[in-house]
C-alpha cells in the first residue's frame, strides 16, 4: 500500500499517481526524458502557497550533462536541463511534448508540473570531473527556461554555473526570467575563467498579447531591463527575437518597434525566426488561437499543415527580406535561424576596459 502524508506546506502523493513515480525500485523507462529513467528516484511532491497553482516534483538524476546527437541543428553539444516543465507557460513552447513522457499533458500539466533535478549540482561535479569530459560548451535554457519561477525557490543556477567555470567548461544561457540578474556577479567571475554567452529571448512587444500567450514570463519591459543590466555588467547580450508570429507580430511596424527598443536596451545581436509548431505543441497553440484570433485558425492550418512544424521556406524567405532591412537600420548584428552558427560559442563578455588615470586604487573586473 502506498502511503502519503499532508503538511501544511508540501503534500506526498501515491507513488502510483503518474507513470514516472509508478515503477518498482530498480526499474527503467527506456522512453523517459534524460535522467529520469529511474522512477524510484523520485523523492516527493511538494506544493507550497507560495507557488499557488504549482506542483513540484523533486527527483534525484542520474545525469546532468545531456548530449546533444551530431545530427541535430544545434550549435552546442551539451545541454543542462534542471528541470523539466516551465511555469512561464507560453503557448508556442516547442518543449510541451516533453511532459507526455511522464504521462502528463502538454498543456496545464507542463506549466503547473514542474520536475526539479534536486541533486543536479552534486551530479554535474562529478561528470565534469570524468578525464573524457572534453569541456564543449554546455548550453541551459534549450528546453526549459533555467531562470523560471522554480528557481527562485531550488536556487540550482548559482552551483551550475560555478561548476562549470571551476572545471574550465563554457557555457550559454538562454533565459526569459529576469532572475538571471541574481547571478551576474557570479556570470561575471565565470566570464574570467570560460566563454560565459547570455541571451535573452524576448519576442512579444504588445503587452496584451505578451500576456495572452506567455502569461507565466515577466514583461517585456522587465526583460528589457535585464538585458540593460547585463550589458552594464559588461556582457553583449543577444535578444532572440522568435518566434515572430504570421499575421500578429511579422509586419513591418512590429519588427521595427522590437527592433528599437531591443536597441535601446543595449542588446548587440538578434537572432529571429518564425513560429515553429511541433506535434507536441500544436494542438494546444490551435486551441489557444481558436479563443484569442478565431479569424486566423484557417491561415495557420495552411501554414502548418498535418505533421508540418516550420513555417514554409517561401515564408521564411519573405520574413528575412522584411527583418534584415531593419536589422541594418538599427545597427544590430542580425541572424536568421536557418543561418545559425555551427556548434561553438564565443564569449558574449567584454574584452577589460583599460584603467582610467589615474589609475583608480580598486582593481577593475572589465
């Protein structure tokens, strides 16, 4: 018989409640997200009013380090993912589909049903200290967003990013949470040590419909912000301007408007592309157009029919006709995701400022 037990703040639930937590000591899931074969490696569920409306699900991985395979388009090899879920809840995200593994839904379950990877530090150490780990670039924020509410809570971020400068190991960090700027001074000591890349993605610039579709993220304004933060920190933030959106954000009075106020916020590059709607993703970005433009549901079955999840080249091909103009007017470096670079990163830190004179009595970062 499976046992539980209600405390004021956190609540245990039966093991046979989800598949994950489901399987007999010692059992694998094959098909289960990395580091999550093991179901008995689940601790406890835990719901807290501070986080109304979330569940988190605390697990001890086997892995941190995931590889990325050779064939993928990504431009990093590794990848870290201390959680699994985003509370962000935005509507395109492309990682939905990642939560039916668990026998969760795409949809309520993904934003609400957080999966914490309690003991991510501990394991990390630990592969980076294996004499094959060659020290590629290790990306975060790939599939779910690193700096999400949770975060605030597990503070797994702080020991990640010391971990990897410690071991000499690169990193990229691709964040909507403004809580990014609770570690810059740790991303700055690490931009001493290893290439420390940061970028921002911050794609809506109509704040109805920022909160309509990514009713989890803080404002648009707010990631501006931080953005201005880290480049005052001494970092050339990249702002990911995707996904640009057919027929709600691809004229050319919007991508101009993001365009300037990502300048404005001291950004030095954008990369841009459109929607992409994979399967796991779809029926619940369909669903949510359905109530907020009816009008378009139409338009978007023809743009991405059946199993399609990119845009129509034809189409990408027109939405960098329309961007590049723009990126040249506003003076930012500018790059289309079909053009994105081959694995490897550079720094995003800026070279050291030399020292005014007189020279100052306190030692300069940059």
């Amino acid at each position: 018989m499976c046992e539980f037990e209600l405390t004021p703040t956190r609540r245990y639930v039966r093991m046979s409640d989800m598949r994950w937590q489901g399987q007999k000591l010692g059992d694998v899931d094959a098909a289960a997200l990395p580091g999550l074969e093991d179901r008995s490696s689940v601790l406890r569920t835990v719901t807290t009013p501070e986080f109304a409306g979330m569940t988190f699900h605390e697990v001890l991985s086997k892995s941190a380090l995931n590889h990325v395979p050779g064939a993928s388009r990504m431009p990093f090899a590794w990848t870290i993912n201390p959680y699994r879920g985003c509370s962000h809840a935005c509507v395109y995200c492309f990682a939905r589909g990642t939560h039916e593994y668990l026998d969760l839904d795409g949809g309520s379950d993904f934003d609400s049903q957080i999966v914490v990877k309690v003991n991510v530090v501990e394991v990390l150490q630990r592969e980076l200290r294996r004499g094959s780990w060659e020290h590629e670039t290790v990306a975060l924020g790939t599939n779910t967003d690193p700096y999400q509410r949770a975060e605030g809570r597990y503070k797994l971020m702080p020991g990640i990013i010391d971990a990897l400068a410690t071991s000499g190991t690169p990193m990229s960090i691709l964040t909507k949470g403004t809580l990014i700027r609770r570690d810059i001074p740790l991303l700055v000591k690490a931009a001493l040590r290893v290439p420390v890349d940061i970028q921002m993605s911050i794609a809506m610039y109509d704040d109805d419909l920022q909160k309509a579709i990514e009713p989890g993220t803080p404002t648009t304004q707010a990631r501006l912000d931080t953005v201005r933060a880290l480049r005052d920190a001494g970092f050339r933030v990249t702002v990911f301007l995707m996904p640009i959106m057919p027929h709600l954000t691809d004229s050319v009075e919007a991508i101009d408007t993001a365009l300037r106020r990502i300048k404005e916020a001291g950004a030095s590059r954008v990369i841009y592309g459109a929607l992409h709607l994979r399967a796991g993703v779809k029926p619940w970005f369909l669903q949510w157009l359905g109530d907020y433009r009816p009008d378009l549901v139409s338009s978007y079955r023809g743009l991405y029919p059946g199993i399609t999840a990119e845009a129509p080249k034809g189409y990408r091909k027109w939405l960098a006709q329309r961007a590049r103009p723009l990126i040249r007017l506003h003076g930012l470096d500018g790059q289309h995701e079909d053009d994105y670079p081959v694995r490897g990163i550079r720094s995003s830190a800026l070279p050291p400022r030399p020292a005014a004179a007189p020279a100052p009595a306190q030692p300069m970062l940059f």
